[in-house]
C-alpha cells in the first residue's frame, strides 16, 4: 500500500510545516495533493495554494466542542 498523504478537507486548520499562521482549508483540488487555504488571523485574508504534503492538520472542520 503507497504512502497516501494527510487528507484535508474545507474547514480543516493547517499551518505549513517550516511554521506559520493557522489557516483554514477552502478547498482541495488534484485528489487532494494541492489546497487551498486562508490565513484564519487576518480581517481580509487572500487564498493561497500549497503542496498538501508541506501542510499538517491542526485541527479538523469536523470536531465540535472542547475535549474535557
């Protein structure tokens, strides 16, 4: 079985491995090798593509509530 990379989906908080702003998964696109993403700190945040495999997951559209 081949490495699959993670697997994100619009809603998904990413920040880019070397480091930065959390940001949130728009979309995905190229079976989910290239996301779209936006800074989650800005007033006007501007959409910005990346390789999925230079992204990690922070936290996931999908959770609700605080683990307690």
């Amino acid at each position: 079985m081949a490495d699959t990379p993670t697997q994100f989906q619009p809603g998904d908080q990413v920040a880019v491995l070397e480091g930065s702003a959390p940001m949130t998964v728009k979309s995905v696109s190229a079976d989910g090798r290239t996301v779209t993403c936006v800074n989650s700190n800005e007033d006007e945040p501007e959409e910005q593509q990346f390789d999925a495999t230079k992204l990690t997951k922070l936290h996931s559209g999908e959770e609700s509530g605080v683990n307690s």
